[in-house]
C-alpha cells in the first residue's frame, strides 16, 4: 500500500478527532497544568497512532492558552522536563567504570533532556513542525525576561538544526506567477523595505531585471522560510531609491538581462521569527547564485544593498562621548536637523566624518560575544562576504535617515573566497574588507585623536 496514503489517513483521522474534542468541550479553557499532563501522556504513549492524536491534541491546547498559561507552561517545562541529574550520575558512574559503547550510549541519553523527546513526539502531528516553529516564537518574545528559558529554547535550537538541514529545504523562484497565496505572504514578511501594494510587489518581480527567490520546507508547506529579491545591474549599485522604484538598478540603463555583469542582492527576509539563529542564509546565497550563474553565466560580481540598522543609535552614542575631540561631536550635532541630507554643504561635511566612523562601527565595533555589533554585518561576514564598500545617502528614505544616517553597504560574494573568509570569521571574527573601507577605518583613528578628516 502506498505510504504517503497512509499517512495522509493518519493526518485526516487525528485532525478529526481534534476538531470533534474542540467541539465536545475538550479544550474549553485549558490551562498550562492540564497541557503538561497531556505532555507526559505524549512521553508514555507507545502506539504510532495513539501518539500522533495525543500530539495533536497537546498542539492544539496549547494555541488556546492564553499569554499567562503560555508562559508558566514554559515555566513547567523548564522545570518538569529537563534532564534527571540522578540519572546522569548513575550513568556516569557505570561509565567510569566500564569506558564501553553501550554505557557510554546512556550517559548520552540520560543527558537529554526529556523535551527534546516531547518535541520529536509533538512534531508527530500534521503540522507538527510549523506549530513547534510557532512554539518558539513565542518562547523567544519571553527569554529576555525569563533567562531561565534559555535551556529550553538550547533544546529547539538543536533539533531545529537537524529538522532544517539545507538537504530538507527546498529553492524556489518567486515570480509573478507565483501562486498568490504565497506572494501575500512576500509582502507580509519582507522585513527590508516594506512593499507598499500589489504594483509595488508586480514592480520587483515582473521586471526583466528582477529575480525572486525563496527556501521552503516540506513540513511548512507554502511557508516561505528566507528569501531574497536580486536586482541584475551594470556596476556595484550605491542607491536603493532607483532599485525600489523600478528604474535602472545598476549604473547605467539596462534593458537586457544578458548584459548585466553585477547581480544585487537588495532585501533578504527571515520568514519565520521561531527559526531566528537556525542559519540557512548562507546556504541560500550560495544557492541563488549558482541558479543566476547558470541562467546568466556573463555575471561577475554578487553583491548587497543592505541597511545598516542601529549605526544611528550607536552615532549618537558618540555626540556626548567627550573623549572624542569637540569639533567632531559639534559636526555629528548637526545630524538633529531633519533635513540635513537636502543640504549639500551640510551633506559633505557629515559625509567626511560619518564614513569613517561607519567603517569604525563596522570593523571594530564588537559585541559580547567579540562578533561584529552589526546584525547585518554579522550575517554576511558569517556567510563569508567581505565588507566592500560603505554607500553615502545610500537610502535617504525617512527609515534610511533615521536608522543610519541614510548610509547603505555593499557586502561583496566572491566565490573562490566564501570558505577562506567564513572560515576565518567563525575561528577568530575576522573582518574581511577593502582596502576603500580600511583606508575609512584608519581615517577613523586619526579623527579621535584630534585630526578631523578633511
């Protein structure tokens, strides 16, 4: 008999037996103590069948809970579902003793938390994964509050890797043939520069120097998990108005996708907050390029168009930093007035200090971990790009200008490169960037002591 079928039977017979419970009153008003009990059926269960319906129904209990029950029902698995120390030292003690495969086979297992068990059980329902993927979403709202989560939100984190390994996802062109259910959703999700209206969205895949492209996965469906919109141009693009707008993307008119050489990656959007730091990005990049590579072999460089969110926070920071010398701190005032980018003279003497501290902020800036301040920065540098070029008055949108001084960066994918520069990134957070953008940095130095570029 064909599995899928069977399958899809199982799918059919627990999605009804959820809904006739739904109906009967078996999920009137749950609390966080009735799912965790329904949690530790799931663990005893021993039947196929009998587990998918009871995953079903924890999964679906758990979407009526409130915001309170949600969080002392992470409270409880905090608690309830973490690894037996017990066990773990008795394990120990046999492995000290007998240093063998099998004793060592149940320390291991005796490490694991019972959770990652109860996730595996729960992903067992129809829709099991994109619940569970919801499910941490709404752990990651509460792990700045609730630090306590943190093992809780270790144990998606490591299964999310495996389940969302780059063999199970899925490379799609989005094209305006695209079924529509699928565009709403680019529209929803696009987290870069907001598409306005169907047209604005017909304007970045219709065009002949647009491409669209999406990972899924086939436990989401028609869920979109990264995707990435790719303006074909002549030259490293400076400016995000003309690519948004539908004029040229590139330096000079382009009527020809034959006869770009550059191919811009301008807005790359994570789909699902509950995936946040399961990393596939790269893994799309790379992908992306070898398609366009393949449909356009004449492309030489692969490049961004990316914000570069937080910098204006991190300049006003320095305005009141009285290490920095006056004359500097008097010029980055001037970014107080709303309209300074429509004043060229007022531009130029801001674009002369505001670069060279933006590649400051972009080489030396680091956070806790010692990685680079910048999310951006740190998601293409991980991916393995070097930070090519820093873009004045890149983006003069009000968004532009408020979050970073409407400056935009080119991230630069060379392919001989990409392991050479991830390597290094991920073994010592080196920077890999220009001799354009370490000449700013230098001149960043030469500012703090006193010596106001010219």
């Amino acid at each position: 008999m064909n599995m899928s079928f069977l399958q899809e039977l199982f799918n059919s017979i627990t999605q009804r037996d959820a809904r006739l419970w739904r109906r009967q009153g078996g999920l009137t008003a749950p609390d966080h103590a009735q799912l965790l009990d329904a949690c530790r059926g799931l663990l005893e269960s021993d039947g196929e069948a009998s587990s998918i319906s009871l995953a079903s129904r924890a999964l679906a209990m758990y979407q009526q809970l409130t915001e309170d029950e949600r969080t002392r029902f992470f409270e409880g698995l905090a608690r309830d579902f973490a690894a037996d120390p017990a066990r773990i030292d008795a394990a120990y003690e046999t492995y000290r003793e007998q240093r063998d495969n099998p004793s060592l086979h149940a320390l291991f297992e005796a490490c694991e938390p019972r959770r990652q068990e109860l996730f595996r059980r729960l992903n067992l329902a129809s829709e099991g994964t994109h619940a569970l993927v919801r499910m941490r979403e709404g752990l990651l709202e509460r792990l700045r509050e609730q630090p306590a989560f943190k093992p809780i939100d270790a144990d998606f984190a490591h299964l999310f890797g495996s389940w969302f390994n780059r063999g199970f996802l899925v490379l799609k062109r989005i094209d305006w043939n695209t079924p529509a259910s699928i565009l709403e959703k680019i529209i929803r999700y696009e987290a870069v520069h907001e598409i306005r209206d169907w047209d604005d969205l017909r304007r970045r895949l219709d065009a002949r120097d647009r491409r669209c492209f999406a990972f899924f996965h086939p436990a989401i469906g028609d869920e979109p998990l990264i995707f990435v919109e790719v303006a074909l141009c002549k030259g490293l693009p400076d400016r995000i108005q003309p690519i948004l707008s539908g004029e040229s993307a590139g330096q000079r008119d382009i009527d020809d996708p034959e006869a770009a050489d550059s191919a811009a990656f301008f807005g790359i959007s994570n789909c699902q907050t509950g995936l946040r730091g399961i990393s596939f990005g790269n893994f799309l990049i790379k992908q992306v390029v070898q398609e366009l590579k393949l449909e356009l072999p004449q492309l030489k460089h692969f490049v961004t168009l990316s914000p570069v969110p937080g910098f204006a926070h991190w300049l006003a920071e320095r305005r009141d930093d009285e290490a920095l010398p006056g004359e500097l701190r008097q010029v980055l005032h001037e970014l107080d007035a709303s309209d300074w980018h429509l004043d060229p003279a007022q531009s130029e003497r801001l674009r002369a200090v505001i670069k060279p501290l933006a590649a400051r902020y972009l080489v030396e800036e680091k956070n806790a971990r010692g990685l680079p301040l910048n999310p951006v920065a740190r998601f293409h540098l991980g991916n393995g790009a070097e930070l090519h070029r820093i873009n004045w008055l890149g983006d003069t949108s009000p968004k532009g200008v408020k979050q970073a001084a409407g400056l935009m960066v080119n991230y630069l994918y060379v392919l001989d490169d990409i392991e050479r520069n991830h390597e290094n990134y991920t073994a010592n957070a080196t920077v890999v960037c220009s001799s354009e953008v370490r000449d700013l940095n230098r001149r960043a130095r030469k500012m703090a002591k006193g010596e106001l570029a010219k």
